[in-house]
C-alpha cells in the first residue's frame, strides 16, 4: 500500500488497521491471548511490541520539536540491529500480565493517535523535516509505527493461531 499521501488517510488507516486488530484480540480467549505463536511470540507479546513502538514514535517526535536527533530506532540500536531491539522489549514486557499490557497499548495507541492529530499536516510530509527522518517524513514513520504495524501484527497473530 504504501504511505497514505494525507493526514485523513493516515489516521484512517491506523485506526482502521488498530481497530480491526482489537476487534480480533476482543474475540479471542485468554487462552489464545497467550499461546506462544510467531517466533514464540504470543498475541500478548505482539501488543506490548506495539505499545512499545508507538511509545519510541512519541520520544522521537518530541526530541526533534525540541531540535533534537535522538537516536532511532532507539539508544544503543540501529535499524540493523532491530531484530535485537525487538528482542530486548519482548523481554521487557514478557512477564507483564494480560491485562496490564492490553491497558497499556490502549493507552499508547490513544496518546499516537492525539499526537498524530496534533501536527500540522504538512509537517508530516516534509522530507527531512526532522533529522532523525533523515530523508524520509514523519508520515513515513507514523505508518509504519501506526497502521502497517497493526496490519503485521494481526497477520503474525493470525499465524501462530493457525499453527496451534
């Protein structure tokens, strides 16, 4: 699909996508809600990577309004050594219960989703508006931390369903 080329669109398809995927979470049981799936992942696992990932959108953000570069995808990582950062929030948040991190990610999904609201919409599309986007924009990394990221996770919880 690619990146919604406005402010509307974005926000459609994150809630759209964010919907869905609790709508789906919503008519599986407890049970379901922890099996281990993709790479050991339960669906549980998947929403804390999701909670977590909204939550480094917003420390982004807020470092570059104030003229910052913080690193990304966070300190001590880079976008080749995500798989290690994924790896160290699965562990961070692997023996939180249940309903903690359900709570969790409905919070962090309502703060992106109010942040995503509150930029001006052309600041979205500005490549390099910010130096942590590089030459990318802010919309590029409100889809992939937003929208595309419910629809990977929904696919991978989906996966591990079928497996079991």
């Amino acid at each position: 699909m690619g990146t919604p080329p406005t402010k509307a669109l974005l926000l459609i398809d994150a809630e759209k996508e964010r919907d869905a995927l609790s709508a789906m979470l919503g008519g599986m049981s407890r049970e379901q809600l922890l099996w281990p799936g993709a790479y050991g992942w339960s669906a549980k696992d998947h929403v804390a990577h999701l909670a977590e990932w909204e939550r480094l959108f917003g420390y982004w953000y807020d470092a570059g309004v104030r003229g910052e570069n913080p690193p990304v995808p966070a300190p001590g990582f880079t976008w080749a050594t995500v798989h290690e950062l994924n790896a160290a929030i699965y562990d961070r948040h692997r023996d939180e219960q249940l309903e903690h991190v359900l709570a969790d990610w409905r919070e962090s999904s309502r703060r992106f989703t109010a942040l995503i609201n509150h930029v001006p919409e052309p600041e979205l599309f500005i490549p390099g508006r910010y130096a942590w986007t590089g030459r990318g924009t802010l919309a590029s990394f409100v889809y992939e931390c937003g929208g595309n990221h419910y629809r990977w996770a929904a696919t991978e919880i989906k996966r591990g369903l079928k497996r079991r």
